[in-house]
C-alpha cells in the first residue's frame, strides 16, 4: 500500500520551475530516499509535504487523504513528522523534558492522551520515551539542559522528539549533513537502530553510503522533476542518473 502520492506538483518561484510535474509513490513501512543535485527540488518538495509551501498544481494524498490545503499543525497531527536541517530544540529545558512537549502534545486517535490524562497513560508515554532515547544514546544525558549540549546530541534528540509523536511518516532532510564520516555512521546506525519501530522514511541525503546503507527505493530528481527511480543497485548502474547527478562520474 502507498502511503503517500503526489501527483503532478509543480511549483514556480518567480521565472524559476522549483517542482516541475513531480510524480511519486511512498509504500508504506519502507525508506525512500531521494537524491539530485544541488537545486533539483528536493527540499521544496519536503516543504510541500508539510505545508510550508502550497505547490501551484498538482495533489497529494497522505495516508488515504488529500495533504494540500492543510496547515504544518494539521499536518503533524495526520502523522508526518520531520527532522529539520538545523536541530529545532527548547534550549533552556532537559532532554527529558524536551521529549515530553511533543509526546503529551501528540492526540492522534488510537492514542488520546494529555496532561490530565489517568496516570497509567502517562506512564505509558514516559516508558516509551525512555525507550527512544536509550535507542537514541540520550539515557544517560536525560536530566542535562540542551543549551550545553553538541549539535550531534541535539540532532538526535530531535529525532527522539519526532519519534514519541509516533508519526506514520518521518521527513528527514540531509541528516547527515556537514557531519564526519564517523558521525554518518554513527547516523545510519541510530537510524537502523529505530527501524524496528517501522515508521516510513522520505530521506533526502547527498552522502551515497547513507543511501545504500538504509533505502530500498531511490528516487533521483533534477531540475525540479523526478528522472528515474528504482532499487538502489538499480540506480547505481542507471547511465541517466550518472548524466545527470555526476555529470558522468561514477556512483
Ligand atoms: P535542493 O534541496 O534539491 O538542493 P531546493 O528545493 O532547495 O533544492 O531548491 C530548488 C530551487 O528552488 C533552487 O534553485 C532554489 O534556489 C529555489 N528556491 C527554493 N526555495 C525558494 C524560495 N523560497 N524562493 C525562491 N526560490 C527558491
Ligand atoms: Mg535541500
């Protein structure tokens, strides 16, 4: 089953064609990832499906609903969570405690829960929390303020705050970005490690390792479209995507 399809999004910014007739499929519980160059689209397209921008033509559909029209609240609480370039923490507050605003702020059906909810649902929250953040190597830095913490921490705690929301879609745009080789590996394995939660992945990543590491789909995009899309063994050998992404070099 597709959990997400977009058909026909396009999306101009002045003389510029960002998105140009971007069709794509999402099947539900695998990682999709999507490469391009610089410029190719591919972060407008992550912004379009979490409403931080409206695309010109085109339809999404999320989870068996139209996704266009709806704002990034309404978005969120659908299900699609996303991991920002630039780590999106409460600074003055603990991990711990920066895990519980999204947790508690969470009200998807299957899982109605608040602040005055009965204590045996909280401690359903806070236990699962705890589990995220062992996965995540934050454990042991549960009661240190995020201020004095690494980018690196900070950037998997704001997976854990993703991931307690319990989203059907988690967006992740360049997570390994501007890391060493052995931050990125750190990455694919925190990102195996949470696999078995079995949440759908969209991830953007330039890093080819990362790619072949996680996804089972690859979709390439250039110049605002999508130009092949396949296994990634596939795509290593697609002489189009060579053209296109390398200019003729070797994947
Ligand atoms: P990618 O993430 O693949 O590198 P982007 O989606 O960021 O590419 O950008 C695609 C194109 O759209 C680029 O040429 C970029 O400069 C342009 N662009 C992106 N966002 C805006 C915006 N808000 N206003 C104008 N141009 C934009
Ligand atoms: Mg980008």
């Amino acid at each position: 089953m597709d959990i997400l399809t977009i058909n026909g999004v396009s999306k101009r910014f002045g003389g510029l064609k960002a998105l140009d007739d971007v069709n794509l499929k999402v099947k539900e519980g695998t990682v999709h990832a999507i490469i391009g160059p610089n410029g190719a689209g591919k972060s407008t397209l992550l912004n379009t499906l979490v409403g931080r921008i409206v695309p010109d033509e085109g339809t999404v559909e999320f989870n068996g609903a139209p996704l266009l029209g709806h704002n990034p609240y309404e978005i969120n609480q659908a299900g699609i969570a996303r991991v920002f370039q630039t780590p999106e923490t409460f600074a003055e507050l603990t991990v711990m405690e920066n895990v519980m605003i999204p947790a508690f702020a969470r009200k998807d059906g299957a899982f109605k829960i608040n602040l005055w909810g009965r204590a045996n649902d909280r401690r359903v929250v806070l236990e699962e929390a705890e589990e995220i953040l062992e996965d995540l190597n934050l454990a042991a830095q549960r009661h240190q303020r995020v201020d004095s913490m690494s980018r690196g921490d900070k950037r998997r705690l704001e997976l854990a705050m993703c991931l307690v929301q319990r989203p059907k879609l988690l967006l992740l745009d360049e997570p390994t970005a501007g890391m060493s080789r052995a931050d990125t590996n750190n990455t694919v394995d925190l990102l195996k490690a949470i696999a078995k939660r079995g949440i759908t992945k969209v991830i953007i990543e330039h890093d080819m390792h990362v790619v072949f590491s996680l996804a089972s789909t690859v979709s390439v995009m250039a110049q605002g479209t999508v130009i092949a899309e396949g296994t990634p063994e596939a795509i290593k050998a697609d002489p189009r995507v060579q053209e296109a992404y390398l200019g003729g070099a070797h994947l």
